[in-house]
C-alpha cells in the first residue's frame, strides 16, 4: 500500500517570552487600541501587581519596556502616564543611530528636498479648509517668533528660550501639513523625522535668512492652497534649492548641530 506523504507543519519554536515581556504586551496592546489614552496615568505598581499576579519588580521591568518603546513616561512622585504619541522615542532614537554613523546635517537636508515636495503636493491634492487654516496659524506662529530673535542682543539663557519655541513651532508645521496629507504615514512620521531637522545660521546676513524663511513657508503654504499638486510639486522643488556655501557647511556639520553658512560676497 502506497504511503501518503505527509506535509510537515512549521515547527518553528513560539517565542518565549519572560513575566515582563507578557505583561509589557499586554499593557502595550491596551493602550494601542484605546483602552487608555494619551495623557492618562496607569494603574499604580501594586495594583498593576496584584491585577496580573506578578511581583513589583516584574511591574518596573515591564514599565521600562513601555517606556523604550514611547507608549509611556514615568513623571517624578506623580506615576506613570500613556504618551501622547510613541514617536517622539522614535525621532530620538534615529538621531543617536544617525549620529553613530556620523551622518551629517546634509544627510537630513538632502532627504527632505525629497520630502517636502511630495508631502506638499499631497497635502495640496487632500487638504481641507480646516487642514489649509491650521497650517496657516502654525506659520504665523513661527514667524511672529522668529520676528523676535535677536541673537546678538540676547544672552544665551534667553536666546536657548527663543530657540526651544522656534523648534517647536517649526514641528507644528510640518505635522500640520504631514496632517493635510491625509495619509496616515505622513502623519505619523512627521514630527520623529522632523525632530532631525537643524537650523542654520546665515552668518552676517540674519535679516536676509528671516526674509529667506518667510518666503519659504508663505510659498510652501501657497502651494497647498492651490489644490494643484503637480504645480506644488515645482514650486516646492525650486524653492528647496540653496547655494553651494550652504550645501559644503552642511556637509561639515553633524546631524543636530546648527549650520553656520557664510555666503561669499
């Protein structure tokens, strides 16, 4: 009697995983799917203990995994609260990777004239009136706070300050346009990829980077407003060009550094 072959079932090993890891998935996939939302506090270590019969030491370790992934913060004497969002773990991790590789400011630039005009284009193809209107504010925010650096009058505490808030706003934008896409990768990557973007300093010509600045992002605003991709897309593609002083500082500097330029005369 002929024997009927019989095929092999995948006897690849299930992953093992310790107490933590399973109660770190568990916690993980809470939060992942709604049950706690961003800002608010976990169960504190005895009660997340006794819910899962686990010891508090099992707890703290499952705590630290949540935390290297970005899905949690532990907030001195307060607890341990949900993020608002797990990419901002995310942007920094891929810097330090970044800077271990000695990448460069260029690296970064180089990547978003890629970028930029493909999201614009996006967002010009998808946005709404309330997507056109927030970009629009996070613009004037960022140029009403660049229209106050003064670097050479300020000292460093205040001019840290100024900068902090000019960071933060030029995130804003590029989150709100990543938004206006309304592609969901674009949106999620916007703010971590963002986080490796550097500034540059226009040596001896301040004024004229603050009109360089305001020109892009009145232009880059245009564009989406336009509802026509393919004519962002160009624009977009023109204005991203920059001097080739620019570009050797660039290559000079490393990634999360500020670039100094001096354009020659």
């Amino acid at each position: 009697m002929e024997k009927i072959a019989r095929k092999r079932l995948n006897t690849k090993p299930f992953k093992k995983q310790t107490l933590a890891e399973q109660v770190s998935d568990s916690i993980a996939e809470a939060i992942v799917s709604g049950a706690w939302k961003g800002g608010e506090a976990l169960p504190t270590e005895p009660e997340i203990a006794a819910q899962y019969g686990v010891s508090r030491a099992v707890v703290r370790d499952a705590t630290r995994m949540l935390a290297a992934k970005g899905l949690v913060e532990a907030q001195h004497g307060k607890g341990v609260f949900v993020t608002h969002s797990p990419t901002e773990a995310f942007g920094d991790a891929l810097l330090l990777a970044l800077r271990r590789m000695d990448a460069t400011v260029w690296d970064v630039t180089q990547y978003e004239r890629m970028l930029y005009p493909e999201m614009v284009a996006l967002a010009a193809e998808n946005a709404n009136s309330a997507d056109l209107a927030q970009i629009r504010q996070t613009i004037d925010q960022y140029l009403s706070t660049l229209h106050t650096l003064d670097i050479p009058a300020q000292d460093m505490g205040a001019e840290s300050v100024v900068m902090e808030t000019l960071i933060a706003r030029w995130a804003d934008i590029i989150q709100a346009i990543g938004n206006a896409t309304h592609n969901k990768l674009y949106a999620l990557l916007a703010r971590p990829l963002n986080r490796l973007h550097s500034f540059r300093h226009w040596i001896g010509a301040e004024e004229e980077a603050v009109t360089m600045d305001t020109d892009f992002l009145n232009t880059m605003y245009e564009s989406i407003a336009t509802g026509d991709p393919s004519a962002a897309r160009a624009r977009m593609s023109t204005i991203t060009q920059m001097p080739q002083e620019a570009i050797t500082a660039m290559r000079q500097t490393p990634i999360g550094e500020v670039t100094h330029i001096t354009l020659k005369s």
